[in-house]
C-alpha cells in the first residue's frame, strides 16, 4: 500500500471510521459526542445499546448496533483502492495531522479525503471566494489577491468552482503558499468537468480536499454544506465579488460564527455583483482594496506552523487542565492563561475529550470531567 499522511494504522481501524461514516442518523455532531464518550469507533460498536442511548436517539442507537452495513463495506473496498495512488491520503478526525483550525467549528467531518499536499491544511490560509457568474474585473481581482497573498506565505483556499473560486486557485499556484480546493463531490470526481485542468494542478502542487464518501456525485445539498470548510480551514475570508443573494454571502455568515474575519471588495454602486460585497462591509466586513489590507488586518508577518503540546506531568496533570481549573471556560480565555496558539489548544482539548478528561458544553464552553 502507498504511504499516506494520517491513514488509520490498520484497515481495521479505517473501516471503524467508515462504518460510522456511513451509521443512519449519525451526523458530525453526534459522532464527536460518541467519540467522546466512548473513545475510537471500535469502542462505539462494541457499546452496550443503553449505553449509546444515553448519547444518541434511540433509532440512531439501534443503527450503530447492527452489522456493517454493505455501503460501509464497499466504501472499504472503493477508499483502499483510491489509497493506492500516490498522493492520496485519509485523514481521521482523531489523527495528529488533521486541520487544528477545523477541531474549532461546531461540526468538524470525521473523515477528510485529501488528494496532494495535506499539510497545507495546517497551514495559515485565507479563503478567496465570489460569484460563479463574475464580471471580467472579479476575477483579475481574484486572481491579484490570491497571488499577491500567496506570495507572503498564505495558502488561498476556495471551492473549485467556475468564476472567482477559479482565478483564485490559479493566482494561488503562482505564489509559495499555493492553494486548497474544497470540493462538495467525492475526492475522486471532479465538479465542474471545466476545471479538471485546473484540479490536477491543484492536485500536484496544492491539495484538493472533500468530507464526503468517495464516487459521490455534484448533488445541490453538498455545497453550502462544505462551504463551512472553506471558512473554517481560513484566518479569514474575502469575498471578491458577490450579488445581494449570493452563496458566498452564507460562507461569510458561517465565517463570522466560527470567529474568523471578512473582509470584502467593494465596487461600482451601479454593478449588481458589488451589492453582496457592500451589504457585508454595512454588517461590519472590513473593506479592503488592495493585498496589503488583508495583509495588515492579519497582522501577516509568516508565523510557525504548529505548536508542540504541553508535556504531561508526572501526576497526569496537563499544564492545559492546571488551567482549566474545575470551572466551565471559554477557549479564548483558555489560550490566554495556556499561551497557545488557538489550533494547538483545540487539538489538546480534543485529545482530552477522546480521554473523558474534559467535557464540552453548550456556549463553546469546557469542563474538565475528572
């Protein structure tokens, strides 16, 4: 079998992951409840049926006590093949190299298929997106922004789709930080067919990721679905161009939830395309005009990637639970007493919640348990 980046030490373990995956009801925020309840799939399935119903419906308890289903089967088969090929890679929601940015939204994907360079998940990132029908300066806008940041150090990251997402992923390719396509179909397909040019660049010398099963096709449902990825994987997100009922005003929504920045290009107040682009910076997005801006609002000066996690003591007492301490606590006030950066906090606090040593509340707010 090919080396892959954070593949699941055995087939075993991957089929867990699968058959989770693919359990009726179970969604991502259900399957990290059961995670952190019971720890790796294979101690979800080996669970009593009460033992699950206290963390699920009952329906859904039922489901993950049956036999594998034959979808989850036949995923094994289909994921273990594409595995072969050289720069494809599964990666767990419990892998080390799994996106820290991602462990902080509310409904981080158990499984992420990723074609090309993983690492780029990792790194710092800003989401380039706008409109599908954009106008000829849009996307020479796009593609100057995208270079430009690329050029300092930043991964531009967008979706893959015909107008900005497209001239974005080029101007990415030009700069250092090169770029990641988020994708609402299979890792193995390719949606639109127009940009499967583009995507095998991506693929050689950025990366192409997808949440969803492999073979599964273009459906309507999964795009404003994976847009939370592209805004998640970001520092921030500018929207280059987009009309007043545009999707990309959704990935902005969904931006500003999980606590990253906007920042928006205005334009002509004749031009419908700018309408979507002023309504944001009105709801308080940052206006920008130039590399510089987004630059400047990072405070981009090139930033280590990653952060070693704090050693355990002795008594198995983390420097993360002394600070913690036993009263409920936000990440933002957590980071401050740890000195962590925020992606390394979220992945010690994932950890911990695989263990049973801290629980998550409602609020974004974390207990330790014991």
């Amino acid at each position: 079998m090919h080396a892959m980046v954070g593949l699941a030490d055995t087939v075993t373990e991957l089929a867990g992951w699968l058959r989770l995956q693919h359990a009726p009801g179970v969604g991502p925020v259900a399957a990290r409840a059961l995670l952190a309840r019971f720890g790796l799939p294979p101690q979800i399935f080996a669970a009593p049926f009460e033992a699950l119903r206290e963390v699920v419906p009952a329906g859904v308890a039922r489901a993950i006590a049956q036999p594998p289903r034959r979808l989850a089967n036949s995923q094994l088969e289909l994921t273990l093949r594409w595995l072969q090929r050289p720069g494809n890679a599964v990666l767990t929601l419990a892998d080390a190299a799994y996106p820290p940015l991602l462990l902080e939204i509310a409904d981080p994907p158990l499984l992420l298929y990723v074609r090309g360079r993983a690492e780029l998940l990792s790194r710092p990132g800003v989401a380039i997106i706008g409109s599908r029908n954009a106008s000829a300066q849009g996307m020479q806008n796009a593609a100057a922004f995208a270079h430009a940041l690329s050029a300092a150090g930043l991964t531009i990251i967008s979706g893959l789709a015909l107008g900005i997402d497209t001239h974005a992923h080029e101007g990415g390719l030009r700069g250092e930080g090169a770029t990641v396509a988020v994708i609402g179909t299979g890792a193995d397909l390719v949606y639109p067919r127009r940009n499967l040019d583009l995507a095998q660049r991506i693929a050689k010398q950025g990366c192409i990721v997808s949440e969803y099963a492999l073979g599964l096709p273009a459906m309507p449902g999964n795009f404003p679905r994976r847009n939370r990825l592209i805004s998640g994987l970001a520092r921030g997100v500018l929207v280059v161009e987009a009309a007043a009922q545009s999707g990309s005003l959704i990935t902005a929504r969904l931006a500003g939830e999980q606590g990253r920045d906007v920042y928006a290009v205005p334009g002509s107040i004749h031009s419908t395309l700018a309408k979507g682009c002023h309504a944001l910076i009105r709801q308080g997005a940052k206006l920008v005009e130039s590399a510089d801006d987004v630059l400047q609002e990072l405070q981009w000066l090139g930033v280590a990637h990653g952060a070693p996690a704090p050693a355990a003591r002795q008594d198995g007492e983390t420097p993360l639970l002394a600070a913690l301490g036993h009263d409920p606590l936000d990440a933002d006030t957590l980071a401050a007493r740890c000195g962590l950066a925020m992606g390394a906090l979220m992945a010690e606090l994932l950890a911990l919640e695989l263990e049973g040593r801290v629980e998550r509340l409602p609020g974004g707010l974390f207990q330790r348990c014991k």
